[in-house]
C-alpha cells in the first residue's frame, strides 16, 4: 500500500488560503488543517478532544497538555504540546466564533471561555459533536471512526487541488518535518504514539527532499 504524500509547506498555505474562503466553516476548517499538521493527531483522537485538553479553567491555554490514554488511537498517553502560535490563534477564534454562535456554551462565562469543558473541542457546522461509526470485526472486536471528520480533510485538500491529501498525510508530513529538522526517531514517536522506532522511520522514509532545500543550507 502506497504511503500517504509529505505535503510542502507552499501546498499547506494553499489549501489554509483555500480552506479560508469555500470550506463548510472556514474558520473551524483552517483549525482543523492547523492541528492535523502541527499535532499528527488522527482524525478519532482529534475528534475527542475536549475543551479542558487545550483550555485551563481560567481560560488560558493548557501548553503542556495531552493525548489521553482513552482518546488515544493505541490506548497510551502522549504529549499534546499548544506551543504554536499560529495555530492557537486559529483556535483561539474558532472557540470565540462558537461562544457567539452558542455552540456547547454553558452559564458559567468565567470559567473555559463560557464552554463546556467537558464538551469537544471540535464540533460540525450545526455545533453538535463529531458523529463516530461503530464497527465489529468477524472477531468481535468493536471500533470507532469518525468518518465525517476524516472526509472533511479529505475535502479540503481536493478542493486545493493536492492530490492524495488527507489526514493520513498531515500525520506523515509533522513526522517528516520534525525529522528535517534533525529531530530524533524516539522524539516523533513520542508525539505520534508508534509502536516502535522502526515504524517510525518506516513513516519518514522516502521524504522527498528536494535537493534545493538540501543545497540552500550548505553555506
């Protein structure tokens, strides 16, 4: 099976451009590109975050949160880092857009923004949560995806134009990125949740590097 395309940093602003203006909602669309590329969540852990994951009570941003054992895609909890400036501003305006919009607010105003800290963090256009789709294995093993989330992103790229982009390939780009930047295997599989080193560098492997990028930084 063909690994998902690394998308270059020139094809990620456009589809955040194109995302800004055509998606279903714009402001929440652009929020979710950011956290694909810049957390490598999956489309299930993203979808199950909750306001208190990125929210302190008193309304701040929780830097140094995480991906709980519950919501995590292999049952393990890993650091979820909100350090990026662009993207806490996107969510910053998604969270205030939902406040007006009055979507999962409660009557507490002072605390989490006015929002429910124990609902999602990210929500459909009609404000209600992502659905999940129940499946049973022949084996009777029972899983959950969030089908409508997963195809959203799958939209957003098709509409930009980038062939092959998904949330498969927002995953596979922030390990391949923090790989360029000579960070170490046991590093991404800290933030990405793998089973072991080499599936991580299974992920990273065949990064098309373009040569002047590499040529660009010898002197």
């Amino acid at each position: 099976m063909a690994k998902p395309p690394v998308i270059e940093a020139h094809q990620l602003r456009h589809v955040l451009t194109v995302a800004a203006v055509t998606g279903q909602n714009p402001i929440r669309d652009v929020v979710l590109l950011l956290l694909f590329y810049g957390t490598g969540l999956m489309p299930n852990e993203a979808g199950k975050l909750l306001v208190s994951d990125y929210l302190k009570a008193n309304g701040s941003v929780r830097v140094d949160s995480a991906v709980r054992a519950e919501i995590a895609f292999n049952g393990k909890a890993r650091p979820l880092v909100w350090a990026n400036a662009k993207t806490c501003r996107a969510i910053d305006d998604y969270l205030a857009y939902r406040l007006v919009a009055r979507h999962g607010v409660t009557t507490s105003p002072a605390a989490y923004r006015g929002l429910d800290q124990h609902g999602p963090l990210l929500r459909a256009s009609d404000g209600e949560p992502f659905s999940f789709t129940r499946r049973v294995t022949g084996t009777g093993v029972i899983s959950y995806s969030c089908e409508s989330l997963t195809e959203i992103v799958r939209r957003l790229h098709q509409q930009a134009g980038i062939e092959g982009g998904n949330a498969s390939a927002a995953r596979r780009t922030f390990a391949a990125r923090l790989h360029r930047d000579s960070r170490s295997l046991k590093l991404i599989q800290e933030l990405i949740g793998d089973s072991s080193l080499s599936a991580v560098k299974n992920l990273i492997d065949g990064d098309p590097v373009r040569l002047s990028a590499i040529v660009s930084g010898v002197i």
